[in-house]
C-alpha cells in the first residue's frame, strides 16, 4: 500500500458520507466486489439481475472514474469487515477494515461515498 495517500484517506472517510445507497448485493468476499469493479472498467457496464441495483453500481463505478478523492465504503451484511475502494491524487488503492456490528444499525447491505 502506498502509505502516503494514508493521510488523505483518512481526512476523507473522517468527514460525513455524502451519500449511502442501500444495496441488495451481498457477497460472500469483497473480491466479488473488485471483480464487479474490473468488469466495469472494460465494458463501463455492470449488467446483474437487478436494475436497481444495476443503476446503483453503474453510477457509483462511473463517479470512481472521476478526478475527486474519495472512498466508496462496501458493507455486506453477512461479513465482520468492509471494503473501501479509495482513489487518491490519482491512485487506486483498495483497503479491508474491520467492522464493529454493534455500531451499525442495519443488517442491509450499503454502499457509501465519501469526499
């Protein structure tokens, strides 16, 4: 990991989310996920059997293309750890946290931006 874009990470995902989209995908590993991601940047199309959940993915992959840092946070529900797909000065960086469930209030599946 490039520790230098730590820091603003961390400014980052410090700050409100600015956006949370409760999502009906759950995955049994985050590499799901990533795999989703790589698929988008190849085809700029996610096609699941949801088209709200379709949408929802198309549009948070396409604002993972943008200029602005930011940090989109993958809960699934049925795991003890979160995704964050950050983009930093740039830079690409995908990092697995720890996920205290006595402090989320939902058992739903979500996606949320920061920036």
């Amino acid at each position: 990991m490039t520790t230098s874009l730590l820091p603003t990470i961390k400014k980052i995902i410090m700050k409100p989310s600015k956006q949370i989209f409760h999502i009906p995908l759950q995955v049994d590993s985050y590499s799901k996920v990533i795999d989703l991601w790589k698929k988008y940047k190849k085809y700029k199309n996610i096609d699941l059997d949801d088209v709200n959940q379709n949408y929802i993915l198309n549009n948070v992959f396409d604002f993972h293309f943008s200029e602005i840092n930011h940090v989109l946070l993958y809960y699934s529900s049925n795991l003890d750890h979160c995704l964050m797909m950050c983009k930093a000065n740039n830079k690409y960086i995908n990092i697995s946290a720890p996920v205290q469930k006595n402090l989320i209030k939902t058992d739903t599946n979500f996606i949320a931006v920061y920036c």
